[in-house]
C-alpha cells in the first residue's frame, strides 16, 4: 500500500486543492434544494402537472443515492482523479442541459444523469481534502469538507428564490457551468490519485451487485420522495416499490457477501464504531435535512412570506456552523472524545427543537426564530464532524473508503426519511387538529355568533351584501381553523424531533473509543 503522506499537499497547492474540493460538495449540495424554490415557475414554462414536476427533485435524488455507495470501486476502476474529473462534467454538461431542456421529461432525464455526476462529488471531495492535510491536521480537514455539506442545505433556498425573483429559473442550471468548467480545470492540474490495487477485468465486475444496488435505493428513494403524495399503501405503485425495495436489499446483501470482488464491501460494517457512525449519520441527515425543510415550509404555508424571505431566515444558522467548525476541529485535535461532542450536540439539538416548539404560532416573526437558528447552527457544528470521525477512527486501509460511502449513503438517506416522515406526519396532524377544533365549534355558542357576526360586519363595510359577507366571515373562520391546525402540527414536528436526539444521547456515550489517536487516520484509504 503507498504511504498517505505521498498525497500530502502544502503552501499554495494544498489551497487551491480544498478550494477546489469545496466548491465540487458546495455545489452538489446546494443542487438538492435550488430547485425547490423554482418548482412553480418550471410548471408553468414546461407545461407540467405539480406530480410531474416533482419529479425534478426525485430523479436527482435517486441518481444522487445509486452512486455514492459505488464511488469508492468507480476511484479504484478509473483512478480517482479521473472519476473526479468525469463526474464534475458530467454534471456540469447535465446543468447546461438541464437549462435548455423543451419539456418536463428531458429536464426529468438531465436531472437524474446530474444527480449521478453530483453523488461522486461528496464522497471523493471529502476524500480528496483530508488526504491533502498531514494526519496532525485531519480534524481541521473534516472541519472544512463539512462547511460545504452543512451550508449547502442552506443556500440553496436564499439563492434560488434570489434567480427565481431576478432572472429565469433556467440561471439555477446556468450558475454551474463556470464553477464547473474551473472546477475540472483544477483537477486535472492540481490533483493526484493515490497508487490502488489492480483493475477488475470486466468479467469481475459485479454487474449484478450494480443493478440490485440501483434497484433497491432506487425504489426506496421513489417511496420516500413520492409516498406521502401517491397516499401510500393505497398506491399499487409505491407498495410494489417497498417490496422491490425489500427483496433488492436482501439479494443484494446476499450477493455482496458471496462475491470475491463486491461493488460495496459490507463486512465493514462488522465495526463497531461505523456502525454507531452509520446510525448516527442517518439521524444527522433526518435533523439536517429535515430542519431544512420544515422551517421554509412553515414561514411560506402558514406565515405567508416568500421564498426569498423563508431562505434568508436560514442564514444566521449557517454562519453559526462555519463559525463552529475550526473550534471542533480543534477540540478533536486536542483529544476530546467524539462522543462527549456528539452527545452535546445531541443535547443543543434537542434545546433548538423545544425552542422552536414553543415559539411557534400563526404570526410568529422573523426575530424569534434568530436564537432557536443559532442553537441549531451550533448542534449541527458539533454534530457532523465528531460523528464523521467516529464513524471512521477505528478503520484501516481500504476500508475507511467503504465507511465513507455508508456514512454518505446513510445521511442522504436520513434525509428522504426525514422529508417523507414530516411531510406525512404534519398531514395526519393537521387533519387530526382540525377535525378537533371544529368539533368544538358550536354554532349555538354565542361567542362563535359574535365571532362571525363581527366578521360579518366588517365585510359588509367593505361593500359586500348581508349574504356575501357572511359566506366570506364563514369561510375566514375556516381558513383561521386551518392555520391553527396546521400551526398545532409544526409544533407537534419539533416536539417529537428533540425527543428523538435525546433519546439518542445515552447509546452514543457507550461508543468504543480508540486509544491511540495518534493512529487515527481518516483518509487512509477513502478509496
């Protein structure tokens, strides 16, 4: 095996390495939730049903969740460089393609070739950077790899409202061409792959393992993407994918084990600490993405702001995570346990979700959510790198590349969990409080008579006739009912969220840790 410190990188090269790295996870991140804001205006242009249009965020996804367990045997076929530079234009090329497509199933198509480009990005970006640092360094390493995956999330609405308002939604695609084009540039100059093993003839490629691989995270990113919309088991479509799902993983697991030359290398998993990692990593992309995407959800449907406004809310939080990343990375330098971190993140997680949940209401304002933000930024800071590290401290070799790829997988997974999970849960909810509130509205209650009758009153001085405006008051009762109800849901999201990292805390304080640090080398191998 080469010795890692031949990829070690200093002074200038290794600046212009992790500029370019960063730049390839910031833009693959922030890919997954641009669009979002540009949903509608896509509909109107391409003529597409709100079903059909997203499908723009699911095809990514999907692409996005197929590749990232395969990077690690793509790097060793290719050379990593190579692949790294192959991903970068393929999903520079699909961002062109993407902006000029005429019709909802070419961009659908673009999409999801992008979101296999973009996949490769995160894991071989992480990589790349944490080689280039000498092993003293790596905490720090991991500390700016994780800028870009815990901000992305975030710019993502802000600056897709931003085009969306300004220019045309085809400038979201557009932005990627010359971040991309310099992007490759770089690569191809500056960046080295390590020395691997010997390719696998094409009669040892495990073909087969792909295909099940595709399958089975295919279909289950489908049924958490489009579930709650397709109303669940009452679509022949998304039950026939939870079994496909099913049956994938199961051969899949078979075929890996059985296989002298699997795609995805599963006896790693025997670890202790990746398995805890893996957990772990799930939970983090539930809380990430899931917080990412609550909050938006909440300030447009039921404060009425805009995309623009929902997506600058989120940027104080952010700044808060770059903030904490080097006095983690230098807490972990200086031999604190990753668990202790962990689980105080754990902790400041749940204190951010109580907080929420108490200061939520049908005309919440911008500054109360300033604190409950900033508390989230600083639990995600403390969070991402110490699990990232735990997850991979007691690896060796080839396999912290394995590990990578689980951790990877794990919390884009836990992210489509998370969205399924909430979007489903605030619409049960919501129906749940409803039904309640107007069952004890009783229409012989004079408090109720009043209540309408002012509302009444107030319409027929605005010029309605008697009859207009007491369908107007009835249907503004309706409509305050709803917002109550859908108010009572949020809250009920944020309760049940902190509940869950609390929970979490006591079994990441019983993690096994190494002793000798000074052996603890994160980029061994990520290959």
């Amino acid at each position: 095996m080469v010795l890692q410190e031949s990829l070690v990188e200093y002074g200038g090269r290794r600046v212009i390495i992790t500029i370019t790295a960063i730049l390839c996870a910031l833009l693959e991140i922030v890919d997954t939730t641009i669009v979002n804001v540009a949903l509608n205006d896509m509909r109107g242009n391409l003529g597409a049903t709100l079903t059909e249009v997203g499908w723009v965020i699911t095809a990514y996804a999907i692409g996005n969740v197929i590749i990232v367990p395969m990077t690690s045997w793509l790097s060793q076929q290719f050379g990593r460089r190579n692949y790294f530079a192959a991903s970068i234009i393929l999903f520079t090329v699909c961002s062109f393609l993407c902006g000029n497509a005429n019709g909802i199933v070419e961009l659908v198509i673009f999409r999801f070739l992008q979101g296999i480009g973009g996949g490769a990005l995160l894991v071989t970006s992480q990589t790349i950077i944490t080689e280039s640092y000498p092993i003293e360094k790596r905490g720090m390493a991991q500390a700016i790899y994780g800028l870009g995956v815990i901000i992305g999330p975030t710019l993502g609405p802000p600056l897709g409202g931003y085009i969306v308002d300004h220019f045309q939604w085809p400038y979201i695609f557009y932005i990627n061409i010359p971040i991309g084009t310099i992007a490759t540039l770089l690569t191809l100059q500056f960046v080295r792959s390590p020395k691997f093993a010997e390719k696998k003839a094409l009669n040892e490629v495990d073909f087969l393992g792909i295909g099940l691989l595709a399958i089975t995270v295919g279909s289950l990113q489908y049924v958490l993407e489009r579930g709650q919309e397709d109303d669940w088991f009452n679509s022949k479509t998304i039950i026939f994918l939870i079994i496909t799902s099913i049956l994938g993983l199961f051969f899949f697991i078979w075929r890996e084990l059985r296989y002298k030359s699997p795609i995805v290398e599963l006896r790693v998993l025997k670890n202790g600490n990746l398995r805890i990692g893996t957990i772990m990593s799930f939970i983090l992309g539930f809380g990430l993405y899931g917080s990412t995407f609550i909050i938006p959800l909440y300030t447009q449907s039921t404060l009425g702001w805009t995309a623009q406004q929902s997506g600058m809310l989120m940027i104080p939080s952010a700044l808060t995570t770059a903030f904490m990343m080097p006095i983690i990375g230098n807490l972990l330098q200086k031999g604190v346990k990753q668990q202790y971190l962990v689980a105080l993140g754990l902790l400041i997680f749940f204190i951010y979700s109580f907080y929420a949940y108490n200061i939520l209401s049908a005309d919440t304002g911008a500054d109360a959510f300033f604190w409950p933000l900033i508390i989230r930024g600083m639990g995600l800071g403390l969070l991402f790198i110490p699990i990232t590290t735990l997850a991979l401290s007691t690896l060796k070799g080839q396999e912290i590349g394995q590990g990578a790829a689980f951790t990877g997988m794990m919390r884009q997974l836990g992210g489509s969990f998370g969205v399924a999970a909430i979007t489903t849960f605030i619409s049960r909810e919501n129906m749940k409080y409803r039904s309640n509130l107007v069952n004890k509205l009783d229409v012989n209650d004079l408090m109720v008579q009043q209540r309408i009758s002012g509302m009444q009153h107030g319409f027929i001085a605005k010029g309605m006739t008697p009859d207009v405006a007491l369908n107007a008051a009835h249907k503004a009762l309706d409509f305050s009912i709803s917002k109550q109800a859908a108010v009572l849901s949020y809250m009920d999201v944020f309760l049940y969220l902190g509940v869950m990292f609390i929970i979490c805390i006591p079994f990441i304080l019983f993690v096994k840790q190494r002793k000798d640090k000074s052996k603890i080398d994160l980029s061994e191998a990520m290959h």
